[in-house]
C-alpha cells in the first residue's frame, strides 16, 4: 500500500484540508454578523475581540491544530525525497502560530469592536504576541509554499510547482500591503485576497496529495 492510500495518513490531509474552509467560513460569518465590523477595512484577527471573541479565538485555535494534522499528514505522504522535511515542518509552525494568535489576541483598533477609538496608539503585550506570531507564522507559510515548489517541479508538477510559487510571492506582499497599510482599504483588500489564496492552495495540495497514490 502506498503513503497515499495509508487511512492514517489520508485522514491527516483530509483535517488539512478542512482547515482553510472551516476558518473562512466561520470568519466570514461573524464578519457579516457582528455590529461595527467592516471587512474592508478590519482585519479578520479583530473579531478576537467583544463579548463573542472567544468565537475567533477558538476558530483560530482549532484551525491551527487543522493544519498541523495536515503538515503531519503531508510528511507521511511526501517522505522520502525533496520537500519531505522542512514544508510539513514550515507548516506545522504556521499550525502553532495560529494557536498563538488565538490565544494572545489582538487590539482593538479602527473602531471595532463597536466603541474602540479610531486611533489606539498603543499596543499591549497580548497584542504585541498576536503580531509577532502572525508574523513568524506568515513567514512559515510563504517559505512552505516556496520550499513544496521545489518538491512539485522534481515530480514534473510544474502547474503545481507555479502555483505553489505563485501563491507564496502573493501572499508575502499582501502581509506587508498589510502591516504597512494602516487600516487603508486597498492594502486590507491585497491581505484578504492573499489569505483566501493561501487557504484554497493549501486545501488543494491536501487534496492532490490525499487523492494522488503515487509520489
């Protein structure tokens, strides 16, 4: 039997794969939901925050230990060979740096939740946390997605392998339109458009390698 039909391993990439769908659907729902919250404005991490942000922080927590299942599984799936080691681990570090997030939560700002001045001006130690462990995490993530190029071009994947790479470049630069935006519309435009790619090509690579019984 191939690392590709082994159950253990099919179940870990299906949990990777549920786990961008999961988060932005119970993102998006609050986001629609929840008095003063703007999306073209507020990033996602924000609804953390008020009476209902133990909601995001357990969207968070459980989508992070989503994705470190999947890393898992991916290790299993790749092994031996290029990519097999650093991607899943990569990934998995981007796992804990949701964990991290939804356990330090972010600052209120722009107004949200409903109250918040417009300009806080400082930021307190859970804050501080929150965003350096969305910046480790991010790193993790694009460095993923560069390093599984590398694995999908040696299998002569090279729609896979551009994909990939495409993906990781795009994502970087919506974070820093992002963390250099201030709250502009454009640049929180850039990072959720990023994010939603990010999360549909890793559900989709969970789904090429659970669906795929050959290396």
């Amino acid at each position: 039997m191939s690392r590709g039909a082994d159950p253990r391993t099919r179940l870990l990439l299906l949990l990777g794969l549920l786990a961008g769908p999961g988060y932005v659907v119970v993102s998006l729902t609050q986001a629609l939901t929840r008095e003063g919250f703007d999306l073209t404005r507020h990033a996602w991490s924000l609804l953390a925050n008020g009476d209902l942000g133990w909601i995001q922080m357990t969207n968070l927590i459980i989508t992070g230990l989503l994705v470190i299942a999947g890393a898992l599984g991916l290790r299993r799936r790749l092994r031996p060979g290029i990519g097999s080691t650093w991607p899943p681990r990569l990934l998995a570090g981007y796992g804990l740096s949701m964990i991290a997030a939804g356990i330090f939560r972010a600052d209120p700002a722009l107004g949200f939740p409903a109250g918040t001045p417009a300009d806080t001006g400082t930021m307190s130690w859970h804050g501080l946390l929150h965003f350096g462990a969305g910046a480790i995490g991010f790193g993790c993530l694009v460095a993923a997605c560069l390093g599984l190029a590398r694995r999908f071009a040696a299998d002569r994947r090279r729609g896979w392998a551009v994909l990939s790479r495409t993906t990781g470049v795009l994502f970087l630069a919506g974070f820093v339109a992002m963390a250099a935006g201030g709250g502009r519309v454009a640049a929180n435009l850039a990072f959720t458009a990023a994010m939603l790619l990010a999360w549909a090509w890793l559900s989709s690579t969970m789904w090429h390698h659970r669906s795929s019984t050959t290396h």
